[in-house]
C-alpha cells in the first residue's frame, strides 16, 4: 500500500469509534507525516472542549500518552507498519495549546501549554 494511502487509511481508523469510544473529547486527529522508512509519525490530536487544562487532563478521562502508547500504537499493527517514533500535539477548541511529546531515536521532549495557552518544553530526555 502506497504511503498516502496508508495515511488516510490509518487517519480514518484514528477517527472512528475505536478512539472516539473510549476518548469522546477528541473531535478529529490528523497525521501530519507518517515516514514508514524511518519509523516516525507526527499527528495532531483536536479536542472538542477548551475545558481541559494541562493539571486537569487526567482527571477529566484525558490521557494522550496512553492513546499514544497503547491505542494508536494498536492501530499501527492493524496496517502491519512499524512506526516506533510517535510524537503528538493536543489542541483545545479554542486553538489553545494542550499537552505534546516528541520522539526520536535522539531521544524525547515533553511538551505542555504555558499560561498563555502557548507550546512550551516540560522535560528533555537525550537516548545514549
């Protein structure tokens, strides 16, 4: 299966009751590069509230990194593609920043949204 078309095919998978079901506050999620040759894929996650705050993600049912880990890394497979480096940004409703992370084999960042509603890095971890 050519690269495009696994990218719809996998985008139209993230946005169907598979996700929505167990995270109802995603409104759509959009892969912006999926690159099979280096095992990356970045994508955007939008939500559709402005509720959600970095300290309260969690308490509100919102984990992006375990959808990250565990449902879009399941999703994956059902495409047969090995993608080890996933990274994701969270938007609100209102355009505002939520919560990121980057992966490389460089290792990782963590991103989180300031009190402007900005992108800003929360912790950097560097693979030996």
């Amino acid at each position: 299966m050519e690269n495009k078309v696994k990218k719809i095919s996998l985008e139209k998978f993230l946005n169907s009751s598979f996700i929505k079901n167990i995270y109802p506050m995603v409104e759509r999620i959009e892969i912006a590069d999926l690159d099979e040759e280096n095992g990356t894929m970045k994508y955007d996650v939008y939500l559709d509230t402005s509720d959600i705050e970095y300290k309260t993600m969690y308490e509100n049912n919102f984990d992006p990194h375990y959808l990250n880990d565990h449902h879009v890394k399941e999703a994956i497979n059902f495409f047969s593609m090995k993608i080890p480096f996933r990274s994701f940004d969270v938007y609100k409703k209102n355009g505002d920043y939520l919560v990121g992370y980057k992966e490389n084999s460089n290792g990782v960042v963590f991103y989180k949204s300031n009190p402007i509603g900005m992108k800003s890095v929360d912790l950097i971890w560097k693979s030996r």
